[in-house]
C-alpha cells in the first residue's frame, strides 16, 4: 500500500504462477492489480487534465513532428497529484518489479505519466508502431519493467495492447519499427503476436523492456484511459548517454542514478 498524504492506492502482490508467465513470455496480464475504486480515483484525476473526451486543450497543442506524437497524449507531470504520487511511490508495486527482473534488489521509478489515446479521428488516436523500449532509455545499463494499468475499460477495438511472445529473448534490436521488413520474418519465426488485450479498470500488464509490443489505432467511441511507468533496480548505473530524462542533473556515466527524480521506492533492506 502506497500513501500519498491521505490517499492511498493499494497494489496487490503478484503470484508465482504470474512471474513464471513473465520469465516466458515478456509479458503479462495482471488483473485487478489495483481495485476498482483506485482505478476510479486515478481515471477522474487524468480526466481533470484531458476533459472526459480525452480532447481538453488539444487544438491548442503542437502539431505532432514525429510519428510517435500522434500515438496518445501523455502527462508526464502527474506525480504531483496526492493520487498519483502514491501509486508511484507504492512499495509493492516496487516489491513486483524486484520478483519480475528475477532478484530482490531495490527498485527506482525512473519516470511515469498517464496517457489517453483518443478515437482515431483526434489525430492523437494512431495505432503504436511495434517497437522495443530499450532504444528510448539507454541512460540505464540494467533491464526494466514497464507497468501499464487501464484507468477505465479498454476494449480491443481500442488501441489495446499486443506484444510479441518471447520476444525479450532476442536482444536489443534497436530501431525494429523503422527496420520492420527486415526484422519481421526474424520475430515471426521465434515469437508470437498476442490479440489485443482487453482490461478491466484497475487491470494491468507489464512488460520487460526487451519486449516488443505495440497498438492498433483507436477505432473504438471512447477515450483509451491508462498510467505506466518504467521501474529499474536501484543498482543500475547511469551509462552516460545523453536523454531527456537525465540531462542537466548532474549525474556522472557509470555512476548510480541517486536523484529526487528517480526514487526508491522499494527497499529489501528496509
């Protein structure tokens, strides 16, 4: 259970039979991984940002420049709401991330931001190119976890998650989106393309970083509600290169990410 202030988010403690799916595959479903009402305390703080139509203050925003602007709309900043900051800070969502990267070490949330991918006609509603995280974090040396919990339901038609099955076995390949036709008959031999996967509020999937995974455009009525973060050992080391999440913080290559920006939220030694 995580307090912020006086609000707390409870986060259940993942099952054997789960860590095993993940070792497997990459990924998995965890479902009521919050509860319903949490789900719906979270859902009403993202709505207060985006309007209850996902579109609240979307003609005043920039056009998209790159292809993955027009994927879903983000609030990178959501850690400031008491709600938020207790999800964030939950130590059994850190006490997951732990058993999932397959020890007991510490654990950081590196960055979260709830997310909304309108209907397709938004022009933020753009089906997710398959791709792998690793490219997008290379600040960090160790693997990581990317928990993504749906706020309200997410039905297929919905830009509803899929991930390629075993495909965190195959390495960092890099830009795989932009090099699809080179890499698909690679991924397709070894791995398989799951359905979307349809959740429940409160349900939630995570992924390793390794994974590849990606969405259809949002074809259904309504907004496709969600929160994820990305969750790394607290040992993990700062490489040195350059992103977006580290610049100007004054942390040195190679040695560990100890910043306001990134805390510890869970601790076996505590």
């Amino acid at each position: 259970m995580a307090d912020g202030g006086s609000v707390e988010i409870e986060v259940r403690a993942v099952t054997d039979a789960e860590i095993d799916f993940f070792f497997e595959h990459g990924w998995v479903k965890l479902p009521a991984l919050v509860n319903r009402d949490s789900a719906a305390m979270l859902l009403d703080r993202a709505q207060r940002t985006f309007g209850k139509d996902g579109r609240k203050g979307l003609d005043r925003e920039a056009p998209a420049t790159e292809h993955w602007q027009s994927w879903f709309r983000n609030d990178p900043g959501c850690g400031r709401d008491p709600c938020y900051a207790a999800l964030r800070t939950s130590t059994e969502l850190g006490r997951n991330a732990a058993r999932l990267l397959g020890r007991d070490s510490a654990i950081r949330m590196m960055m979260d931001a709830t997310m909304v991918k309108p209907p397709g006609d938004s022009g933020k509603g753009n089906g997710t190119d398959f791709h792998q995280d690793t490219p997008g974090h290379m600040y960090l040396e160790a693997n990581f976890l990317t928990p993504w919990i749906a706020l309200d339901t997410v039905d297929q038609d919905m830009g509803a998650m899929q991930f390629y099955s075993g495909s965190h076995k195959l390495g960092n390949l890099g830009q795989v989106g932009a090099l699809w036709n080179e890499w698909a008959p690679y991924i397709d031999r070894f791995c398989t393309l799951t359905e979307p996967i349809a959740l429940q509020p409160g349900d939630a999937t995570i992924h390793a970083n390794g994974t590849i995974h990606g969405t259809a455009p949002n074809r259904g009525q309504r907004p496709r509600w969600s929160w994820a973060g990305v969750l790394a050992p607290g040992d993990a080391r700062y490489t040195g290169a350059r992103s977006e999440y580290t610049d100007g913080l004054g942390i040195n290559a190679y040695g560990p990410l100890d910043h306001p920006n990134f805390p510890v939220i869970y601790d076996p030694l505590k």
